[in-house]
C-alpha cells in the first residue's frame, strides 16, 4: 500500500500527471546496468541487453499501480568475454539453468520529496527475496501515432550472497572477486497501450 507521505518533489508531480493505463517498456530505448566493485580495485560496469517489462500505472491510486519485468541473464555483457561467462556460469547466475530474473511489485510509497519506491520481489536463481527501488518520474511525452510514452529512472541495491550468488573461483583461474554489493540503475521507457476505462 503507498504509505502517506510529503508530495512536494517534481518526480511526484510528473507521476501525479502521468495518463493512467497499461505501459509496455520499449527495450530499444531503455537501459538496464548495473555495476560491482572488482577485488576492492576498480568498479565494474555492465549491463543486461535482452528484459522486457509491464507496467501498470494509476497516477490517482498509485497504491494500485504494478510492474512486472523479466531480465535474460545471458544478455550479461561488460565489456570483457572472459568476466561475462564467469558471471553467467554456475557459480553466479547459472544462465544455462536459470535464463530469467524477474522482478514484481508488491505496493508502492512516497520516497520523501523526490519520488516513489517500488516494494517488490526479485527471483534470481531459485531464490526470491524483496528488494526497494527507487524511481523518478520525467515527463510524459505523446508520438505522433498518438500514443504517450513515460520515462522514469530506477535506482536500487542489492547483495548477491543473500540469492547464494558468490564468486568462489580464484582470480588467476578465471574468477571474478564481486563484491557484496551491486549497484542497479535503470532508464525505463515505455508506451502505454492501453488507456484504463473511467473509474
């Protein structure tokens, strides 16, 4: 449930005015990174190329809105062939195993001033735990097909040990030394699809 709380921030008025409706994330506009701290030396950067996702917003009842997104773990890419097949093996995502990371809201609240967190449920392997993210809203834009396309940007954090993800492989056989914490961001864009029917 969104949780009461100040709604003086722009992301919150942006939200407030974003058409109601089904969004589906447009993937050639959007981006998924992330990135991890290498053997306490130097930050890793990546991303994920193939996700798709589904969004379901209500600017009048935030509380009701939803997001689902689905993530191909062997898109994995950061930069460095070796380092991406670690990382999508068996001793962290097991791609070959578990192709999809999926994620799913629960309820949404107030972040303060600057916009809303997503309460949701991340399933990485076999394991499903809750994970917040951040979001910030921008404006709502309408193409020349007619249809309107939002834009919002995502922020979150989480540790890899908690889904058993734990790089044991030394690093002069191969292995990547991650640290136990990753840094997500996400620049979401989507077209909404479906204009919800009045309440």
């Amino acid at each position: 449930m969104l949780k009461n709380r100040s709604r003086d921030g722009n992301s919150i008025a942006r939200f407030d005015s974003t058409p109601t409706g089904i969004y589906i994330i447009d993937p050639v506009r959007s981006m998924l990174g992330f990135s991890f701290r290498h053997a306490a030396i130097s930050d890793i950067r990546g991303k994920f190329n193939s996700f798709e996702g589904l969004l379901k917003l209500d600017a009048a009842r935030p509380y009701r809105s939803e997001a689902y997104m689905s993530v191909q773990t062997g898109s994995l890419e950061t930069g460095n062939r070796q380092r991406d097949e670690h990382l999508k093996g068996p001793d962290f995502f097991d791609s070959a195993t578990f192709p999809l990371l999926t994620c799913r809201s629960i309820g949404f609240e107030y972040a303060g001033n600057e916009g809303l967190r997503l309460i949701g449920d991340v399933r990485i392997r076999d394991i499903e735990l809750p994970i917040a993210i951040d979001l910030k809203f921008g404006s709502t834009t309408q193409e020349a097909a007619g249809r309107e396309r939002v834009e919002c940007e995502g922020r979150a954090a989480l540790k890899p040990s908690d889904w058993g993800l734990i790089s044991n492989t030394p690093l002069h056989a191969g292995g990547v030394r991650v640290s136990n914490e990753i840094s997500l961001v996400m620049d979401i864009s989507a077209v909404r699809v479906f204009q919800a029917p009045p309440a």
